[in-house]
C-alpha cells in the first residue's frame, strides 16, 4: 500500500537524512533509563578506546600544522587522553540531568469534558554544523540523544579524522545498548556540498544548529531552508549609570570584559553615564590599562583619556558593533539612561547587557527597555552561560527570538504535542 | 556617537520596517492596561467607520467579478456590516485575554545568590502573509498589538482596498489611544517585489506567518530568510482500531471528514484495523455516502465497497497525501496498528491524527509512536483549534516543531529574555 521514496537514487547525505529520521522515531518513545544506559556506554567507551581517537586526531593535527594552522586552532582541535576523559565525564553529568521529554507543560479538562495535555516531545533530527572542535562532536551527540533526538554532525574538515573515530566510538556504543546506531551519524562527504544538502533537507531535518563564527552562522541562516536556531554572536555592553558603587562598576567591567575574552558574553562595549564619567572613566581606564585591555572610545572617553596610563584610541563606527573577542573594548559617554539603550539597540547582536546602578528605577527601566537575551543588573556579563543558569548543560547559547533564546539546555531540543481524550466527543 | 541607517535610501518595505521595529520598541514594556484601550478603540472605529470598510470592499468585490473570481472566493472576500460587527466583537474578546507580556516562566535563586528570572516579552515585529481574507487584517492585528507585537500585514492583492481602508481605520484608533500608529502596518506596493523585500528583512522582521494555502505557505518557507511559522496544512487521519465502539467510530469518522471538509483540521485519510474492516467497513461506507462523501479506497475497500452505495473509487499514491478539503476521503484497510502508524508518518502533514479504540494498550501506543502536532484519542480531528482548546483566539496552527506547534495563541507570540540580578557579582 505505502512504497518508499526511491532510496538508491538519493545522495549520501539525503540518506544519513533518511536514517536519521527513522533513527528518531525510535528514539522518540524510548523511556530515561534506555537513553541513560546508552550515554553510559559511551562515556564508557571513549575512555576504552582513547588510543585510537588520539591516534585520528594526530593525523588532523599534521594537516593542521601543514597546512599552517594557527596554534590556537591546533590547540582547539587537539584531543588529548586528559581532555577525552573529561569529555566522558561530560557524558556522565548528562545522565545525571532529569529527561525533558515526556513532561506535561500544560493540562487541563476542557469544559465539554476532553482531556487536553501538552506534552514535551523530541524535536526530531538535530543538525549541527560546527568548526574545528572535536569535543562538540561528543557533546552535540550526548544532549541530543539525551533528549531523544538523532543527530546529524557535520564539524569541520580540518577534523575530519577526529569526528570520525569519535562517531564510530559513539555509534558502536549506541548501537550495542540496543538503540539505533544511525541516531548518531556524521554526515557523510568532507565538502562544501554535503553542508548545501544538509541546508536544504527540510522536511528530513528538523533544525539546524549552527556552532562557530560570525559567517558560519550568516551562511546557514541565508542558505538554510530547514529551521535554524542562530547562536553565540555577543557584542555585550556594560553601561555605568549615573548612580553607580564605583568598586563595583569596576569588578564588572573588568570581570565582563577580561576573566576570559574568547567567549560570546565577554563586554565588548562600555557605556558610562556622563554624571558619573568624571569619577569612573580615570578608575576604569586604569583598571582595563592595568588588565591589558586596548579602549577604543568615543571624543569624550579620549579626553580623560590623555591623563590615564591606558591605550585608549579612537573608535570609528565599526567598533561599536565588533565582537572584538579580544583584549579590547569600545567606550562611549552617553548623556543618559535613554541614550544607552538607543545605542545598545542600534549596535547589539542581543545577547547580553548589564547595568550597574544603585538606582531601583535605572534598574527597573533598564531591564524593561533593553530587549537582549538577558539583561543583567549589577552583575557580570559573564553568567549567560547554560552551566552557570543552572541548566547543567548547553548546547549554544540562541540569539535569535524563536523557539529558544539565550542559553539553550535539554527542555530547548524538545517541542510539544497535545493529546486530545474523549469519550467519542465530536464537534457540534 | 550613534548615527541613524541611511533612511531615505531604503525601499519603502524597508522603511515600514524600520518603522515598526522602532513601534515594536516602544510597545514592549507597556502595561497590559494601555493596549486594551487601544483594541477597545479599534472596535469602536471598525463600527464607527463600517460604512468606508464597506464601499472600499465593493471596490475589491467588483474588480473580483470583472476578473471571474469564483464567488466561494468572492464570499471570503466580503464585508458586509454584520460581518465587521463580528469582527469587532472578536477584538472585545482579544481584550478579555490575559497578557502574556510580563509573565515569569521560570526563576529561582542560584547557589551564588544571583536572582534568575525568565520574562516573557513580545517577538517584534511580526509579518503576516495571507490571502483574500479581510477579517484577518483585523485578527492578526488585534493579537499582535495585545502580544506587544508590531505588525506587517501583506494581504492578497485582490483585497488591497479592503485591507488598506482596515488598516487606516486600526492606525487612527491606535494611534488616538497614545500608542504608535505605526505598531499596525500595510506593506507598501501591492506587487511580487514587496513580499520578497518582506521575506528577506531579516534582522528587522521577527517572525514571518503564512497563512493560506500550501503553495503560498511553499514559496515563504524556501525563500525567506526570516524566520517563518509554518501554518495550517492539514492531512489529517482518522485510524479505526482492531477493538472499537462502532457506533463511535462512524460518530468521529463524519464529525471529523464532513462537519466542515474546507478547514485544516477535518479528516483526509480513514484507516481501519483488518480485524474490525469486515464489520466497521459496511457501515462506515454507507454514512460516507449519505454524508455525500466520496470514498478513494485501496484494493480492500473497493471490495467493501461492492456491495455498498457508496462511491467508491480506485485510491492513487496521489490520494495518500492529498489535503481534499472538499467530500472526498481517502481509505485503506491496514494489518496492524503499527501499519496505520508507519502510513501516517509517511504521508502525514503532522496537523492531527485520531484513533477510536477501546484498548487502552492500543491508545496509549497510537499517542506515544504519532508525531503530530494533536493526538486524538476517542474524539474528532476537529478539535485542534485554538478557540476549543480553551486559547480563546488563534493566529494559525503551526504545524512545525520549532517555536509553536498546534494552535497558536497569545503566549506563542511571545519570546523570553532572562533577568540577571546580583549585588556586584562576578564569574571566578
């Protein structure tokens, strides 16, 4: 009655696809403790077979070191015994996070008597395209599975080798606890195309999570017909409110901007009230000359500039929306409350913004006004962060406003359906 | 510091929504209070003003006739002042909803003392693509501005003189209340063009929902880079269980297919259970024929069919995943209750499913294994709607995973953002 789609004329990646969609259909119903079993097997797994990924991950890292790869990307793809256990016991601390699928959102008895739940399912098949680390390949996998979702693991060519002893550890593991190998899959092919198939496989694919740079994310969100949750992008700002503890202002500034500069919820942007500029500016240009820190700022933050020991240079509009990823921050001085969220909503990429005030009303207002994934008062920029909020686990951090955003954990790779009950209720 | 795009080069798509996003911004924080006085003043205009509504329809009515539009479409497309009566008696009850703006969907205390609050806030600016029907104008609006959303409607040309009179009556009302005007939007030209710009305006458009048919719905996913909500498809089941009520399954067999074959949620496909085939069949062929439906069955039907009044014709690959909308239905006689799952995961749209069943076992594995956005269990497919499940409006049903799935109500056109608060924390 049914007949197939004609299997043997699809590509390699239309069928990883297919399998993959089958692979989540068995997925979708399993109880915890099968899932759990499995992650188990894989923790266990990787640190049977370390030899043999780092044996993979040699063979990427000579390509890497051929082909003249900067050390801090040979550092990112390397995978050491050390590192493959910790990423073991990464898979281990997923067991332990309680199974979103299943949960019942919302409930209730409709009044012609139906039962109406809404209940968390897996979204289906997750793709996720990432660059040059091994780690995510694990990772990706283990909250996908966790969430009874399959996956479709598309990293970079220059770790090629890597994920691919990584999945077949992880396959194999699968596998062998009884659940479906191919809810694990790399997608086949090492070329720009698989990525376009991959982009295009809608109906097949349920969303695509894209891990990496700026223009990694831009392509998958043009190019993508399958849904896409944009992550990671973080042009953070820090605005000093007129009423301010200037000690604190500092520790925040200091903390958002230079405890780990690398990362998406670094402070890119400082803006100071110009109340407060007078006395703050000298202190926090000290402080970020004292952390390393270049300032590129506006007319007035080079003016107070001149007596300070910082690097303070002139920014150009660019800097106000660079993601610098380093030490560096822009600065401005803004006449007011008001003037700092025009410039945060013309320049951010909506990710993080804090406010450090003593004020309850700056707070209240500031709060209110900026619309980012998370706005921080009198704290860090540094705590958006899946691991910190307490989910126990992410797998990105979303920019965007549908379906998920700020830090994405479990109960973010599921989606709902409703379950209608009668007693042979039908519609008058 | 901050300058301003360059305005006046912009397309005029593009200047709306700028416009709107800059609407959008101020409507967030408003208080619930402030945008029912404005949907109140919406209601009041459309009835103050029906009589401009009206003759700029018959504008819209006559060019449709000259142009030999069909009058069921003719129909869709007219306001008479009942109608506008009814449609400003659904922004009154837009009114009665609660807001979702503000709720907190989850808090709690870290461990280092941080509060973490997660806040629902409006999407943005919302788009809206639809086709010849007026009172969607006011629907869509009305929702939007009660989310905290600003709009971008882009109607069917045949109804621009209609929508554009609507759209006038809805900004002087809003825009009388002290809100932004520009929150309400037409999309300017009344072309191709303008629809592309609209699907194209990432960054300035949150969220794109088609509403209307397949192809249009088609066109938005593949060439919109905004992020779009799939809407409305509906290939809906009816499965008849192994052991089931007769007299119920004939019940939900016609409530769901002919109690209104034109809506997403009414049956497509019958399938029964071999074992009960040779008692359910005979009786379920003769209501279809009563109810004026005709049956395209597979080879056992046809043979049920034999001895039947009904129309029974020979059923194509093609009727598996046609969405009739018309008294037409698809049947086949399945081997197992697995069977009617592996059918519908092959050719379902994933709108709604139903089993009528009297084993538990049977309910409970239909509702576990069928990945749809409803499950109904001993009631019609007729219930998905957001007015039944007690939503008390509905912008469409989404029949995606990402973001909303099933009837969409206030709440799905909402984002979240997370509130950070500490006392100078920072991350060691």
């Amino acid at each position: 009655m049914t007949t197939l789609s004609p299997y043997d004329s699809m590509s390699p990646v239309t069928q990883a696809a297919y399998r993959a969609k089958g692979a989540a259909a068995d997925l979708a119903p399993l109880p915890r403790a099968e899932k759990d079993d499995a992650l188990l097997a894989i923790a266990d797994a990787l640190e049977v077979r370390t030899s043999d990924v780092v044996e993979a991950n040699a063979k990427d890292i000579e390509r890497a070191r051929a082909a003249g790869t900067s050390e801090t990307v040979i550092d990112r793809l390397t995978l050491t015994p050390e590192r493959i256990r910790a990423i073991a016991s990464d898979v281990r601390d997923v067991v332990a996070l309680p199974d979103p699928v299943g949960e019942v959102v919302r409930g209730s008895t409709l009044p012609n008597g139906i039962d109406l739940r809404q209940v968390r399912v897996p979204l289906g098949v997750v793709g996720i395209i990432y660059e040059a680390r091994p780690n995510v390949t694990v990772d990706a996998a283990a909250l996908c599975l966790k969430s009874g979702n399959a996956v479709l693991l598309r990293g970079s060519s220059s770790a090629y080798e890597s994920n691919s002893a990584l999945v077949r550890v992880l396959r194999d593991a699968v596998g062998g606890s009884g659940l479906p190998a191919d809810a694990v899959q790399l997608v086949p092919g090492d070329n720009r195309e698989s990525v376009r198939e991959l982009m295009r496989a809608r109906g097949l694919v349920d969303v695509l999570i894209p891990r990496g740079g700026a223009s990694l994310i831009r392509t998958v969100v043009q190019e993508s017909t399958v849904p896409v949750i944009e992550t990671g992008t973080g042009n953070c700002h820090v605005y000093v409110d007129a009423h301010a503890d200037l000690d604190m202002a500092i520790d925040i500034l200091i903390n958002s901007k230079a405890q780990r500069p690398s990362v998406c919820n670094a402070a890119e942007t400082l803006l100071v009230h110009q109340d407060i500029a007078p006395r703050f500016l000298p202190l926090a240009l000290d402080a970020l000359a004292e952390a390393g820190v270049t300032v590129h700022g506006d007319e007035r933050v080079l003016a107070y500039g001149k007596d300070s020991k910082a690097t303070v240079v002139e920014a150009t509009t660019e800097d106000w929306e660079t993601e610098y990823l380093s030490y560096d921050i822009a600065a401005a001085v803004v006449d007011s409350l008001e003037r700092a969220v025009d410039h945060i909503r013309l320049w951010t990429s909506g990710h993080t913004e804090a406010i450090v005030t003593t004020s309850q009303q700056a707070a209240r207002r500031f709060t209110q006004l900026v619309d980012s994934t998370t706005v921080a008062v009198n704290a860090s920029t540094r705590f958006t962060d899946g691991g910190q909020f307490g989910f126990g686990a992410e797998i990105g951090i979303s920019t965007q406003k549908l379906h998920a955003r700020g830090p994405m954990g479990l109960p973010e790779l599921t989606s709902t359906k409703y379950i209608v009950t009668g007693d042979g209720h039908i519609r008058r």
